[in-house]
C-alpha cells in the first residue's frame, strides 16, 4: 500500500486539462477525441465532423422563465474553435437540413447574452426538419417540463454516428441518430432517435410513443462511447419525471 506524502514533501496538485473558462462549472468528462468548450453549456466537439457530439446544460424553473427572446439571434461561427473546425452558416444554406440546437434557446430566456450564445454553431448539428420541428420539438418541451419538477436538471444532448454530410461537400456530418438525456438526484431518462434513413419520425409524438426510442444509460454510453452522468447506475431504464414521458413498459 503506498504511504501518503509526509509533510515535509507535499503531494503537488496536478493543473487542471480543461479550459479555464470550465473552472467552477458543471462540464462534461474530457475525451481525447473533442474539444471542450464552456460557457453556459459544455460542449463536446468533433472538430473533424463540424458538429457538437455532447452538450451539457444545466436547468432550473429560474433558468427556463424569462422575458428574453430569439428574434434578433442569428447562427454564426464560434471563434473559440480553430477556424478550420468551424461550422459556417453557409454550411447549412439550402442543405435541405434544420439547423439542429442541442441545448435549445427556449432554455435560455432568463438572459439576453445565454439566448444568443445558443446560436454558435458549436450547438448545431444537422437535423431532419419535420424531425425537428415535431417529435424533438415535443421531448425539448417534456424536458423543460421535467426541469420544473425538479430542483435541478442535469441534460445533456448529443449525436452519433455519419450519415454524410451537408451538400455531399464534405465539411459538415450529418448525424445518423440525436440522444437526450435526464439526471438529477432522483434518477434519469434516455432516448436515442434516428436523423438519417428510414424510421425518422416526421410528426409530433404522444408521451407514450417516445417508449420506442427510450434506452437505459449503459446503452447510451456504449453508443457514444462517452462516460456519461458517471457514478449514476444505467443498468435499467430510468424512471425520471414519468408525468412528462410515461415509462416504458
């Protein structure tokens, strides 16, 4: 067994691997594969496939209200990144795509400045748009419904897998699936849903009918090989907020 450190000889703290903007802030666990990013969310991001693979943010019933709106926002680059990882509005014009948020600006209304940064497209990815617009729509709305039943909600949202990218030019890769997870101190919920092929659900969704896309969170994690919401149990299909979503059966 080794001995602690006399003190004579104290151990050394070892610097910190992230950006100092993440000090103090809920982040999600660092991959060698991505870039960390921080700000009000914690983004993972491919910088070879131009798009967020994990976005961290944290909500409360504070966090969702709010008189700040989206009308003056628009999609830009996020100067963070190296200029050649970055995503450009461009990108997206007359793909036949939505420009997907992962973290959606309807959970920023508590301010201005978090509304707006909600639009750097290092919280976009390519989504289906009548996928978008109806059945994502619906679990982004269970979310924030979930969050103001909890004191705080941990949700992070991400993609996985190619599906080829944006007008076959090679820069921005259409995901093949977008997941949504829940955590807080009561449990948590999963959902993995397709972007890409046959089986993308075009219309809205009733509570019940997310029970197909629903996942226990080892499931998850094997899928985008990322160490999510560590030291919570994923072995079962989680049991969070079922007024939002009904279980699964």
């Amino acid at each position: 067994m080794s001995q602690p450190p006399s003190q004579s000889q104290p151990s050394e703290k070892k610097p910190s691997t992230q950006p100092a903007a993440c000090e103090k802030r809920p982040i999600l666990p660092a991959d060698p594969r991505y870039i960390t990013l921080c700000d009000e969310i914690s983004v993972l991001y491919d910088a070879k496939a131009r798009i967020p693979r994990a976005v961290l943010e944290v909500l409360s019933a504070r966090k969702i209200s709010g008189e700040a709106t989206r009308d003056d926002d628009e999609f830009r680059e996020d100067e963070r990144l190296p200029e050649s990882a970055q995503a450009r509005p461009q990108d997206y014009r007359r793909s036949g795509y939505d420009r997907g948020h992962l973290a959606p600006a309807a959970d920023f209304k508590h301010s201005e400045e978090a509304m707006a940064s909600s639009f750097l497209l290092s919280n976009v990815a390519p989504q289906q748009a009548q996928f978008n617009r109806n059945a994502w729509a619906g679990l982004e709305s269970a979310t924030r419904e979930c969050a103001l039943n909890q004191r705080q909600l941990s949700v992070v949202t991400g993609t996985i897998g190619e599906g080829g990218t944006l007008k076959e030019e090679g820069r921005v890769v259409i995901p093949r699936q977008f997941y949504k997870l829940w955590v807080s101190s009561r449990g948590y919920r999963a959902w993995v849903m397709p972007n890409v092929g046959a089986g993308v659900p075009q219309k809205e969704l009733s509570g019940s009918a997310y029970a197909r896309f629903e996942v226990t969170l080892d499931e998850l994690r094997k899928a985008t090989g990322l160490n999510l919401a560590p030291g919570t149990s994923g072995e079962a299909k989680g049991r969070l907020c079922a007024a939002s979503i009904p279980l699964s059966r």
